[in-house]
C-alpha cells in the first residue's frame, strides 16, 4: 500500500489562510507549501466540467471528484461527481446545524467529506486501493455513485459514470435516504459520513482500523487532542498500532468540542472502549456521530 502524508481536515481546507489557500485557483499564495503533511501548491486544476470530453471555456472551475490520474478528464473506468468551485466552498464552510444531529443535511454532512478527502486524495494522503472495501478510495468512489444518484443534476439511474452535484434540496440526516443503504450504493449516507470523516481526521476509516496514511506525529497530536476533549486516559501511537481494538460499545452524552473551538451540543454518541497493552482505557471516535469533530 502507498501510504502517503497524512489526511487534513475539513477545518484545515475551509480556512483560507491555511488549507483553503491550496484550491483557491490562485497559484503561489500558499504558506507552507511542500512541508510536512502539507500540499506542494496549488491544488485546483482545469477540468471538464460539462463532461462533453474536452476543456474550454465553456467548463467552470471545480472539483472532479474520482478523477483519480488528475487529468481533468472522466477517463473510460472512471466514475465523477463534478461540484462547483462555489459549491465546494459552500460545503466546506458548513455551519454546524448543516452539519449536526436532527437539523442535519447530508448533502453538507457527506459533501464536505468528499471536498476535504478529494483535496487529501490530489495532496497524495494514502488512500489505500479500491480492491480493499474499507479503504477510502473505495468510500469515496461508493460516496461519489451516492451523490451522483441521489444528489445529482442528471436522473441518469443507477450506473451513472459522470454527472454534477446539486447543492439545493436537502438530505435530511432523519430521513431514511441518509440512514439506510440505498439502491446502487453499498453503504448509508451515514456510514459514508463516517467514514470519510474519520479518515479526514485520522487516516483510518474506523476505529482501531487500517491506517492509509503516514500520519505519525499529527495522529498521536489528533489523538490527544481527542482524548483531551473528552478526558480520557492518553494512547501512544505505538499503542494503537500494536493493538488492534476489540470494540464493545457503550453509549454515553458527551459534549464535543472541538481544536477550533467550535462547540457541538450533546450528542448520545456510542464510544469504542479498548484496553491496550499498557493497562490504559481510552475511547476513540464514534461511527455513529452526526457531525464533524476536525481533530487537527
Ligand atoms: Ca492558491
Ligand atoms: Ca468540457
Ligand atoms: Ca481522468
Ligand atoms: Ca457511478
């Protein structure tokens, strides 16, 4: 597997002093670039937009999600999802109702996923292989046919290979669309969310699972943040490597707070429990959560 460096957050790509300068189309405003776990430079690159098979200027500027040799192109074996370059901001700056608990829209909740695991994706993060069904190159694909389905621009049924997001008409996080597996997708609205989102935080798609990604120092820095948040006891990187969890689940109401301050309301959240070879608890991530918590 080609592990790359480690995924950024949403938080990191929506600000645009820091990851949001990458993919602004403006080439040379970006600090840090070529450093640790940050993109080389620009990410935004042309694209055919109208999927007519060529670039001009008659396509607008955005994400081609699934465009995975990044040629602007959807290549015969390729799968997109094209979202505007205002719609991917749009997703990126999601307020925390869009993104929270009843008032959730899953169009926001997984399409902020998708922008921020895109831009960890053309910054080189590990992404795993599709021939493995957990890794985020295979939720990302499953994410992109969701989208395509059931929040696209075109009705063209169940094995679409291109069309282009549509931000307005909200999914409901209620609703049965967002929480059970729909036709043509093999997962859940929710199940994509969480996945994706935690690879966006910690390089793995679940807890205790493959890691993808170099992550290191930003996964112990994630992880503690994590656990200082919601006061528990401390776990080591080399810990979690040599201890694959056993989770057994147990519910509890916590508050979530997140790096940048912003403050979720209590959620009833569900919580792994592992016991690792140093004696110590700790509690990593719920699959269940509804919003974004953005560790670094
Ligand atoms: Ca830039
Ligand atoms: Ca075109
Ligand atoms: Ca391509
Ligand atoms: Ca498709």
């Amino acid at each position: 597997m080609n592990l790359g460096p480690c995924p950024r957050t949403p938080g990191f790509w929506q600000n645009m002093k820091n990851g949001g300068s990458f993919w602004d189309g403006v080439s040379g405003n970006e600090k840090h670039a070529g450093e640790h776990d940050f993109p080389d430079g620009e990410l935004l690159y042309a694209v055919d937009s109208n999927h007519d098979g060529v670039i001009n200027g008659s396509d607008k500027a955005g994400l081609l999600i699934g465009d995975w040799n990044k040629n602007g192109i959807t290549d015969a074996g390729e799968d997109t999802l094209f979202v505007s370059y205002a719609d991917a901001r749009t997703l990126i700056n999601a307020s925390n109702k869009q993104l929270t608990g009843a008032s959730g829209d899953g169009k926001f909740m997984l399409g902020r996923d998708m922008v921020a695991s895109w831009l960890n994706y053309e910054m080189g993060a590990g992404f795993g292989d599709a021939s493995d069904p957990a890794s985020p190159t295979s939720y990302l694909q499953d994410a992109i046919n969701f989208m395509q389905i059931y929040a696209g621009k075109t009705a063209g049924g169940l094995n679409e290979t291109f069309d282009e997001f549509v931000l307005s008409g909200p999914i409901k996080a209620s609703s049965n669309l967002w929480k059970q597996v729909q036709n043509g997708v093999h997962h859940s609205g929710a199940q994509l969310h969480a996945a994706l989102d935690y690879y966006n935080n910690t390089g793995m798609t679940s807890p205790g699972g493959t890691l993808y990604a170099n992550c290191g120092d930003a996964f112990d820095q994630a992880v503690a943040i994590y656990e200082a948040a919601h006061h528990t006891g401390t776990a080591t990187m080399a810990a979690l490597s040599s201890t694959k969890l056993a989770p057994t689940t147990t519910t509890t109401t916590t508050t979530t707070t997140t790096s940048s301050g912003v403050h979720a309301p209590a959620l009833s959240t569900s919580y792994f429990h592992a016991t690792t070879d140093f004696g110590q608890s700790f509690e990593l991530g719920s699959m269940q959560h509804l919003s974004s918590y953005d560790l670094i």
